[in-house]
C-alpha cells in the first residue's frame, strides 16, 4: 500500500504541477504572448491567490487530525464558507480593478481573471476529499483523483481553444469541467470508503475555522510573497513582460513538486514521531527530505545553467535570453521555498502555528517594498531577485523557529525520563 500511495501521489503532483507549464506554453502558441501574459496572471497568480483563500490552510490540519477530532462532513462544510468567501473576495478584487480610471482591466481580462478564480475555487473545494483521502490512509486515492481531473480540465481547455481561438469561452470550459472532474474523481471515490464520516455536529465548522484562522493567514501571506514580484510586474509592465515572468518562474513548480514527492508521504509519519516523543527519529526524517530537496535544488540549478534559456524559450515562444541570470536566481528561490516549506509542515505537526504567522507578517510587508520596488528599477530580473530574497528570509526564519521548538520538548523529554 505504501509503494502505491507513494507512486500514485508522485504521478498526482506531477500532473498537478505540469499542468500549469503546459497550460501556459500553449495559450502563449494559441493566442499569443499577450492574452498569455492575461492566463498566466489569472491562473498562476491571482486565481491561485484565491485558492488559497479556498484552502484557508486546512489541508495541514486535517491530513495529520488522525485524533479525528473533526470529521469529513465538518471540513466539507468548513470549505464551502472559504469557498463562497475566495468568490466573493475575488469578484470584489476584479472590480476595483476594472472601474480604475487608468490602467483598468479590459473586458476580456476581467472575465478570465474570474473564471480562473471560479476554476482554482473549484480546486480548493476537491482538496477537501483529496486531504480526507491522504488522513484515512488512502494517499493513492489523493493522487488518482488530483491526475484524472487535472488530465479531463486541461484537455477540455486547450481543445476548446484549439478551436475557438477564445480565451474567455474557453476559461468557461475549464471550470465545467473543474467541477465535472469533482463530481467523478472525488465525490464518488469518498463514497466508497467506509472511514470518512458525513455527520456534523451543529456549529462545529465555525470552531475548525478559527482554530485554522491562523494557519489561514500564514498561507495567504505566503501566497502574497511568493507572487508579491508577479503583482509587481502586472502593475509596472506589460501582458507580454507577464508572460516572460511566468515562463522563467514555472521552474519553480517542478520543484516544489518533486519536495512534495517526498514530503507528502511523510507527514503522517512524522505526526506520530512527534506525538510518540521519538525525536531521534523525528529529526532523522526532517534531515532526509531537507537533504533531498538541496539536492534537487543543485542538479535543477546545473541543468538550468545549460538548457534553461533555449528549453523554456521555445515552450513559451518567448526570447528568454536577457533573464537568464534571473532564471538561476528564481530556480534558486524556488529551492529555498521548498525547504521553507517543510519547514512550514514541520511547525504544524509540533502545533505551533502562531510562530508561522509571526514569521510571515513581517517578510509580507518586507516583500511588497521588495518586489514593487525592485521590479519598477530592475524589471524581470529585479523582480526575480526579490523572489530569492523573501524565500532565504522565510526559509531562516521558519528552521530557526523549528530547531529552537525542537531543542525545547527533546529537553523536557530527557527530564521526563530521568
């Protein structure tokens, strides 16, 4: 079983991830590095923002509350209040951004940003099942249902524009099929597992929401830094320089991938780890998958140093070559974000989610200067430094936090022994 969840999980992640490159790659041949700069900030960037309000931070919780504390029925209902408030949160976005006096979205753009907010909304309410899959021991499930609908909406999508050559009809088509693929690959795979609980107690959701308030805000701020540099651009530059931002950023999505590869089949474990005091083994596995993530930062660094530029020139059908060097910078902050994020997962199961907020509040706000300022002087290579720089901060912060939490309850361990 654990061979299976691991292979079906990898094959997930895979399709998941890569989904966005070739999604990408193919609005920029089909219809331009313009309306591809406009897909590339709906989907990548903005509607991925939403996601994460969808998301609301749950998943961490509810994959490793192998106590069963809440049930599925409560989580489900947890994520249709965030869902309904990433809609409403969007919409509102959208039109303040339409009716601006200068520099407002054009029809077409306001449409594909909230039909890619309604697709990634969509993406957070499957994420529910797929976590409730991942706590009851079925991660094969997780990946099954992640491959199979992500394969029937990118199908669905790049056929219809293949045809059409219409960006917002064929945005219409994704979300369809977004939520065909819950329907099929979701809801009816949780029907069938004996374990996952429907029932809900009156008011108990309310209680999970607030108790993932915090964990909520850690992730969106995280959401904000990993894409302050994009938000910069899309308000400084052009479609096409969005465009160009997102082809040498999308490396950072195959590795933050192949760290979830290890990570996610992992998480359970080490809940138990920590609830059984076992800090030797604890810290063992930590220095494995920290171990691993370095070493695919390395050989990604190597292979982009070499095949970077002409490789994701030609998928995007973009001239790459002035941001070579912002390339390498965002292939190396997307390293450091993974190892952040582990970082991220290892205070959730030592129940310390107040220090994550604490340390995403201030790189937040450290970021926006960053990102807006670094992009109005550097442009895409300034904005790709700025990127770097909030991961290392984050990435220090988050392992500082974890070594000294760590160091903390091994002692209190030794003295209980004693």
């Amino acid at each position: 079983m654990e061979r299976k969840n691991i292979a079906w999980n990898m094959v997930g992640s895979l399709v998941y991830a890569g989904s966005s490159m070739v999604l990408a790659a193919f609005v920029n041949h089909l219809v331009g590095t313009d309306k591809g700069g406009i897909f590339a900030f709906a989907f990548g960037t903005f509607g991925q923002q939403m996601f994460l309000v969808a998301y609301f931070g749950m998943r961490p919780l509810q994959s490793t509350d192998i106590g069963r504390r809440y049930t599925f029925g409560e989580y489900r209902l947890a994520r249709l209040v965030t869902c309904l408030a990433a809609l409403v949160l969007g919409v509102c976005y959208i039109a303040f951004n339409t009716v601006k006096p200068s520099g407002g979205y054009t029809s077409e753009k306001a449409l594909v940003v909230l039909l890619m907010v309604l697709y990634k909304v969509l993406d957070g309410f499957a994420d529910v099942y797929e976590s409730e899959f991942q706590r009851n021991g079925h991660l094969y499930l997780t990946g099954q249902a992640m491959t199979f609908r992500t394969l029937l909406s990118v199908i669905c999508f790049l056929g219809s524009l293949a045809i059409t050559r219409n960006l917002v009809f064929s945005s219409g088509v994704a979300v369809m099929s977004q939520g065909a693929g819950i329907l099929i690959f979701d809801k009816r795979a949780a029907g069938r597992i004996p374990e996952i609980q429907f029932t809900k107690a009156a008011g108990s959701h309310w209680k999970l929401l607030q108790e993932c308030f915090l964990l909520f805000l850690s992730v969106f701020l995280d959401g904000l830094i990993f894409a302050m540099a994009r938000y910069g651009i899309d308000v400084h530059m052009t479609s096409a320089d969005n465009a160009a931002f997102a082809a040498i950023f999308m490396p950072t999505s195959v590795i933050n991938l192949a760290a979830n590869f290890v990570i996610r089949p992992f998480l359970t474990k080490m809940s138990f780890q920590w609830e059984e005091k076992q800090f030797l083994e604890f810290q063992s596995s930590v220095k494995k998958l920290t171990g691993v993530i370095l070493a695919l930062t390395a050989a990604a660094l190597a292979g982009t140093w070499f095949l970077g530029v002409p490789v994701l020139g030609a998928i995007y059908n973009i001239n790459l070559k002035p941001y070579k060097s912002g390339l390498l910078l965002i292939i190396l902050g997307g390293g450091l974000f993974a190892v952040m994020n582990l970082f991220y997962y290892v205070l959730v199961i030592m129940k310390k989610q107040k220090l994550i907020f604490w340390g995403y509040v201030p790189v937040c706000l450290l970021s926006f200067v960053l990102s807006f300022r670094l992009v109005k002087v550097g442009g895409i290579n300034g904005g790709a430094l700025s990127y770097t720089l909030e991961m290392l901060i984050l990435m220090l912060c988050f392992m500082g936090q974890a070594v000294r939490v760590f160091g903390k309850e091994k002692s209190k361990g030794r003295n209980i022994g004693r």
